[in-house]
C-alpha cells in the first residue's frame, strides 16, 4: 500500500498508548499471511533483546533492540508505521512457522490485507 491503512494505523496506536498485547491480527504481506497477537513496540523490543541476550552467538546483537531508544511515538506525536508481532507465525498450508511462534515486525504500509482474529490449526 502507497497509503497506510488509517484503521489499522489507529489500531495499531491503540495497542501502543494502551501497552496491550492481546490484539489478535492476521495480515498479508508480500503474498505471506502472517498471524498473531500485536505487542507494542518497546514491549516487542525488549523481549526481542532478551531472546537475543540468551544466545551466546547472538548476544551481541541484543542492545540494538533496546541502547538508545527513543521516545515512544505516542509522546512524539506521531503514528506507529510498523506493527509489532508476537506468538506471531507465518501460514504455510496447514502449518504455522514457528510452531511456537515468533517476532515480526511489519511496516504498515506493506500491509495488503488484514482482518481481526489470528488462525489457529488442529489435526482434526
């Protein structure tokens, strides 16, 4: 999308002035649909960070998540631009990748098409 969707814009802000992370999402991007729960972003961050520290090859990598964040968008003034995924998977057949889920991080923008509500499988 040129435009970002503003209903999913102001979902989004939702999520991150309340600091919720229950808002179930399902969304297609770039032909992937990728479904879970939205977390704000510093939540997302820090969590991302705390996955990464627990990695002894990638625990480098940890403090880019969370050394010099800014200011969180709502106190800027400004909308969110991305949405912050977590228990996120990605759909492929009858699976969902990772099993477990994972974090994704998803710019607005690239959003194609997105309905409330994740999906879930069963081996019925």
């Amino acid at each position: 999308m040129s435009n970002p969707d503003e209903l999913l814009v102001d979902l989004s802000a939702m999520v991150e002035s309340g600091q919720s992370n229950q808002m179930s999402l399902t969304v297609v991007v770039g032909g992937a649909v990728i479904t879970g729960r939205l977390a704000p972003e510093a939540v997302w961050r820090e969590r991302v960070s705390e996955v990464l520290k627990d990695s002894d090859c990638l625990g480098p990598f940890a403090d880019v998540f969370t050394a010099g964040r800014a200011q969180s968008r709502p106190e800027r003034g400004e909308p969110p631009t991305h949405l912050h995924f977590h228990l996120a998977r990605i759909l492929q057949g009858s699976v969902g990748i990772p099993e477990t889920g994972g974090m994704y991080r998803v710019a607005i923008e690239d959003v194609g098409a997105w309905t409330v509500g994740d999906f879930s499988y069963s081996d019925q």
